[in-house]
C-alpha cells in the first residue's frame, strides 16, 4: 500500500513539473539587442561588404530580416521611449535626446515593456544605455526592470567631448541604482555588459526572461576591446561592429548551450540610422538618404533581425513598413498580457513576422523630429514630406578622427513626395502626378496632428499625455 502511494505521489510530481515547464513553453524569453546610431548598411546581411558579421547575418538566414523597419524618431531619447512604451514618443512628451541633470524622464503613469514583462512572471534586466531620465525617480529598476548595468544617457555626455568638453559632468557607470565608477576609458564596456548578459540568461535559464541589451555604441566616441580595436584594418568603426557582431554570436551561443533556442526570441536593431558628421566614425545608409537627426530614409530606415526558429521561417524577408512601437502589443498578444488602459500607437505584428499575413498593419506611419514637428509620412509606398528645415553634409565627407564636421541647414519650402519603392533614394519628387494620394496622406497628417499637435502648424495635440518631471 506504501509502495502504490508513493508511486501516486512520484507520479504526481513529474505531472505537476511537466506541467509546469509546459506553461512556461507558452511564454517564449525575450532578448532584445539596440545599438546606437547603426546605418542601414553596416551589416553583411543588409549590403555591408566592408564588415564582417557572421553571427548577425546567421540570425537573419535563420530568422526574419526586416527592410522597411524605422526607429520612431531619428534620436536617442524618443525612439528608446517608444520601444518600451509603444507610441510615439511626442504622444508621452519626448523629442531629442535628454542630458545629464534632466528634469524630465519617463513618467510613472506610462506602462513600459518592462513593467508588462514583469507583471506576467518574467524576471527582466537591462545592459547599456538607459537614456529616459538620469534622475532618481526615472532609474530602470523604477520601471519594470530588476536589474541595471550600464549609462544612463549618451556615451558622448561627458568631460571627453570631441567639441564641448566643459559642457559635461563625469560619465558615471551604475550598478542597478548606485554608481560604481567614473568612466574615462569605454573600451571594454561592450564585452562587460555582453558578460552581464550572458550571466544573465545562465541565470535565468529556468524562468521566463526579458532582457534589453542597449549598446552605446557605435554612438561616438568609438570604443573598442584590445582584442577586436585595430584587428579588421578598416578603420575603428568597423573594429567596433565586428565586435558588437561578436557580442551577439557569444550570446546566440549561450541560448543554444543552455538549451533554449527553441523558446526565445531574438531582436537586433538600431535606435535611429548613423550620425554622419563623423566621417569615418559613423555607419553607412547605404542607398538611403541623409542620416540621424533627419526623417528622410536614412535617418530612420535601420537594419532589424528577429529570430525564433520555433516560428520564423528562415530566410524570411519583410518589406511592410514597421516600427519601433510595434513590439509592445506584439509582446503583449505573445504572453497574453493586458496593456495599459494608455492609448499606444504600435500594431501586433507576430503574423507579418512569422508569414502568416502580408497585410500592412498600419494604414500609415507618421515621422515626427525635433520637438513636435510632423515632418513626414509614409502610406504605402508613398513617403510625403511637408516643409521643413532638415540638416545636410550635402555631399561632403566627414572627417577621420572622430571629430565631426558642421552641417548645413536647408528650408523644403514645398510639400514633396516620393516612391519609396521605385525610388528608394528619395531623388524624384513626384507630387505634381499623384493629387489623389496627395490628398490622402494630408488627410492623414491632419487627423494625427489633431491627436499629437505639430509645432510646424502650432498646433497643440489633444492625446498628448505628460512627460515625466522632477521638481
């Protein structure tokens, strides 16, 4: 009689465990990776025939590679806002990039990605570079996250300038809400926090997990490791992506070697296209026009790897136009969380991604620069932009030595639009051919600046929610 009912009890416990790793099969990991200021062509998957990137272009033949994927505003602080909070980044009052000693930083009302993953049992960590507020109140470990190891702004803030040195205070490494150290050398700050990673997931291999990999580099200044600086004899930026390559493929390696490749989910992005006044210490746009900072293809259009073999077919190539509020709801639906009772902007995009629909899941996308200024949209094919002034190397070429050169501003005095498809360098204005979808896409612009303002208009937007502020 004890024999059968330990037997019941053995069997109840292997029912009980299969039961349990069966639930969390359900709720695939999540490891998103954002670097900073990467172009559109800096990868071999994406054109890139100078840089060497193995493990990045293994990813994409394995999984989906994106070709009409944005950043959501062409700087740091506004598109990192709108990947962990699915909108717009003026929808929650964020423009440019926020300095050291901000008083503004993301508001506590705002339901980011981390507090989504960690409501539904992930165990959640950021690497890198925060960049939505250096206060206090506005620390990662305020806002979903366990864990934090990195920069709370931009790798160039600090006493090192290359052209306002006396502008900043000392840039200060964290360790979760404490800073360790004053850093003065960045050349090993890639592998520390891919190690972070990698300690991470081991970790964690038996929980869900979320885990947000932001580089800081390749923003300048350039960094790299002793044992990638100098080694491909292309020049810095190429050591620097070869070595974020590299970072990448120790992390692919730790999945597989802890078994779960078969439930996480990889992404590999950029926060905006490269900052072309660098020279040869910015990436390349490829075909793409101008770079970070401006709304045309180049400043926004950047390479965007998913990989989940469990969904994603290989060699999978997506040409919707997607961006970066799309992976709050798409995570949302994954895990069947509930979002925030906060309107957002994004879509659920996991049936364009594993092929199971073609339909555009935005009927358009809106791309808005500098403060609250509606510069462009793009419907369909179609990308129309309205008056603005935007900035221009106009063809020059920047310098070598990491210091950049000044840029030019030019007023677009005139409505312009332009076919993406068959000309995807933005060179014919086409406008005069086309009133219809003229007429549309400014209907369109005229809805959503009633919803989000545009001070091009001076209209005030009447969704716009506050912007996280200290006293």
């Amino acid at each position: 009689m004890k024999f059968i009912n330990l037997s019941y009890f053995l069997l109840f416990v292997f029912l009980f465990f299969l039961f349990q790793n069966n639930q969390k099969s359900d709720k695939p990991n999540v490891i998103f990776i954002l670097t900073d200021d990467l172009g559109f062509a800096d990868l071999g998957s994406y054109g890139s025939t100078r840089i060497k990137t193995p493990n990045l272009d293994l990813m994409a033949s394995q999984g989906a590679k994106l070709n009409s994927y944005y950043s959501t505003q062409a700087v740091c602080s506004a598109s990192r806002a709108s990947i962990l909070a699915g909108v717009y980044p003026n929808r929650i009052g964020f423009s440019g990039a926020l300095g050291p000693n901000s008083k503004k930083g993301i508001h506590p009302d705002e339901f980011l990605m981390s507090e989504m993953f960690k409501q539904s049992g992930y165990n959640t960590a950021i690497y890198g570079k925060w960049h939505l507020g250096d206060d206090t109140k506005f620390l990662p470990t305020n806002h979903g996250f366990d864990d934090f190891y990195g920069i709370l702004y931009s790798n160039d803030m600090w006493p090192f300038h290359a052209e306002y040195p006396d502008s900043y205070p000392d840039l200060l490494l964290y360790d979760k809400d404490k800073p360790i150290q004053v850093l003065t050398d960045q050349s090993n700050l890639t592998m520390d926090l891919t190690y972070k990673s990698i300690d991470f997931i081991e970790k964690n291999k038996d929980n869900s997990f979320f885990l947000f990999l932001a580089h800081p580099q390749p923003h300048v200044p350039l960094f790299a490791s002793s044992k990638f600086k100098g080694r491909s004899d292309l020049g810095l930026y190429t050591d620097v992506i070869e070595e974020i390559d590299y970072s990448t493929g120790l992390i692919m390696e730790t999945l597989k070697k802890n078994n779960l490749q078969d439930n996480t989910i990889v992404i590999f992005t950029s926060d905006n296209g490269p900052w072309l006044s660098y020279g040869e210490h910015a990436g390349s746009t490829g075909l793409y026009r101008e770079g970070k900072g401006t709304t045309w293809e180049g400043g926004q259009r950047v390479p965007c790897i998913v990989w989940y073999p469990k969904e994603i077919k290989s060699n999978t190539t997506i040409s919707n136009p997607l961006m970066g509020i799309d992976w709050l709801p798409t995570f949302a639906e994954l895990i069947k969380s509930k979002l925030s009772s906060n309107k957002i902007d994004g879509k659920n995009i996991w049936n364009i991604l594993t092929s199971k629909s073609v339909k555009d899941p935005h009927e358009a996308l809106f791309f808005y620069y500098h403060r609250n200024s509606l510069h462009a949209v793009r419907y369909g094919d179609y990308k129309m932009y309205f008056p603005h002034r935007y900035r221009t190397l106009n063809g020059r070429k920047g310098r070598n030595d990491g210091t950049p050169i000044k840029y030019e501003y030019i007023d677009l005095k005139e409505n312009e639009l332009y076919n993406l498809k068959k000309d995807p360098s933005e060179l014919s204005n086409i406008i005069k051919y086309h009133p219809e979808i003229t007429k549309k896409i400014i209907s369109l612009a005229n809805e959503k600046r009633t919803e989000l303002g545009d001070d091009l208009f001076k209209i005030s937007g009447n969704e716009v929610r506050e912007v996280g502020m200290i006293e």
